[in-house]
C-alpha cells in the first residue's frame, strides 16, 4: 500500500500546515503539501500529505474522505503514480506531433 496520499477539493487559502494538522488525527505525517502554480505561486486546489504507516493511510481515508475543511469537502484517496507522456513539448518529453 502507498503511504502519499491525494488529497483534492482544497479551499485555494488551504497551507501545508492546515493540512498537516487536518491529517496528525489519522495517525504521523511525514509530510503535507499543497501543490503550486509555478509561475503564479497560487494553490491548484489539491496537494499530497505522506503518513508514516498502513494504518494511519487507511485511517485517513476512512475518516477524511468527505469531510469538510473550510467550506469545502475534501476527496481523500492513495495517490497513484504520474501518468506517462506528459511534460514538455512534443520532442522533448517523448510525445509526436507538431505545436
């Protein structure tokens, strides 16, 4: 079982903090992160918090997913690895085809 979590649905205000402490209830966060535009630095709404063990993943699943943070109801699920072929422009990233 993977211990990084997915974590959607956040309020665009939502920290690295908030979220780490939103999830301590389920058990030890090794970390807690809220993904970031890079050009802009605004939050795109979702982030990856990693638990320490099996136990405080599926506990946070079971006891997360659906709850409310802020006035938003959060999706909590095991996060799944990159999906291939996406990056850069065609060319440079693997990927055919033209601009």
């Amino acid at each position: 079982m993977s211990r990084k979590l997915y974590v959607g649905g956040l309020s665009f205000e939502t920290t690295d903090a908030e979220l780490r402490t939103l999830f301590e209830q389920a058990g030890t966060v090794e970390s807690a992160t809220i993904i970031t535009d890079r050009l802009s630095g605004r939050s795109k709404g979702f982030g990856f918090v990693e638990m320490s063990t099996d136990a405080g993943v599926r506990q946070a699943i079971t006891e997360l997913n659906g709850k409310m943070l802020g006035e938003r109801t959060i999706t909590v699920e095991e996060a799944r690895p990159p999906r291939e072929g996406r990056g850069g422009p065609p060319g440079r990233s693997g990927g055919s085809g033209r601009w």
